[in-house]
C-alpha cells in the first residue's frame, strides 16, 4: 500500500525554518532519518520511504504555499494515490505550540494551501496533519508572525515535536486514521 505525504511550505532559503514551513521541516527529518534524498521533480521534490512494508511518497511542494494544490492534484493523479491515503502537513494558528491535531477531512481553518488545496481536489475530505504555531503576535501580524523563524526557546522544543509527527504520518499508513487519531490528537 501507498501514501502520499505532503509537507507545506515555501521554496527559498528565506522561508527555511519558517513557522509556515514546519511542513517541510517534518519530511525534511523523516527523509534524513532514513538516508532518503530529495529529487526535484515536476510541481516539487520527492523522495519514497518504505516503513512497516508501507510505501510513502513525501513530497515538498515547489508551487509556493497559496498553490499547493496543484502539486497534491498532479502527484495523486500521476502516481494513483487514493484520497484515503493522502496525509498533508501543516501549520496551524489556532494551535497551541507543539500541538499535533490529525483529523479524516476538514476546513481549511484560513490557511492558504489547505483552501487551494480544497480547490483544485474539489473537495476536503483527506487527512491532514495540523502542526500547532501558536498565535504570539499582535493583530495584523499575522503574516510576519507565520513567515518568522522559531524563537530560540521554539526551536529547541521543536526536535520532540517534528519527531512525534513523524511517528504520527507513520501510524496514518500502519494502523489508520481512526487510530492515529486517538493516539496523537493530545495537548501533550
């Protein structure tokens, strides 16, 4: 069996380690873990992983955040993955810090790739894996505060945080949504 894996986030050095990118940050780790390399490819960079005789494809969007979509829909269609075994990861404002919140389907809570998306699939009914930010910024900051680098604090506390994702992207495809969600959907 095969998923699909997308971090989100923005190409370019100036969003790496970027609040937006933490996406990438957790395929980015994944891969380095299992000796993995990026390809670039066409909409992204690519790598496969297997895990517990489960094939996982992660790809990094090259499209900009705002036209994830058009990735996540080439990919699907070019490599058959069904919409049940579609993982994307994301930050999320509404999170507390550190929080991992994996759900079936969903809005796309204001978050521009999630709602492109939703556009070009024509509906919101995949898994995503909602990474918490935080929300430490004043009212129209909001765009600063996502595409900031980590505070020195946040970026030591990420490690245990993208690890514990990781290991949530591989209970999706070993033992399910259902029970990945009861497992990692804690404010721990």
């Amino acid at each position: 069996m095969s998923f699909l894996v997308v971090g989100l986030g923005n190409i370019g050095p100036e969003y790496a380690h970027t609040r937006h990118n933490i996406g990438f940050d957790v395929v980015d780790a994944w891969a380095k873990a299992a000796g993995a390399a990026f390809s670039t490819v066409r909409y992204g960079a690519i790598t496969e992983l297997k895990y517990k005789a489960k094939r996982f494809m992660l790809l990094k969007p090259s499209t900009y955040m705002n036209l994830s979509g058009k990735a996540v829909n080439y990919w699907m269609q070019a490599e058959r993955f069904t919409i049940e075994n579609l993982l994307i990861i994301v930050d999320d404002l509404a999170l507390p810090f550190g929080t991992l919140r994996i759900r079936k389907q969903g809005s796309d809570g204001g978050h521009n790739g999630l709602k492109n998306i939703n556009e070009l699939l024509g509906h919101s009914n995949y898994a995503r894996l909602r990474i918490g930010i935080g929300n430490d910024f004043n009212r129209g900051q909001q765009i600063d505060f996502v595409l900031n680098e980590w505070t020195d604090e946040e970026q030591k506390a990420l490690p245990p945080i993208i690890s514990k994702a990781i290991d949530a992207v591989k209970s999706f495809g070993t033992t399910g949504i259902e029970r990945t969600m009861t497992i990692f959907n804690t404010n721990s």
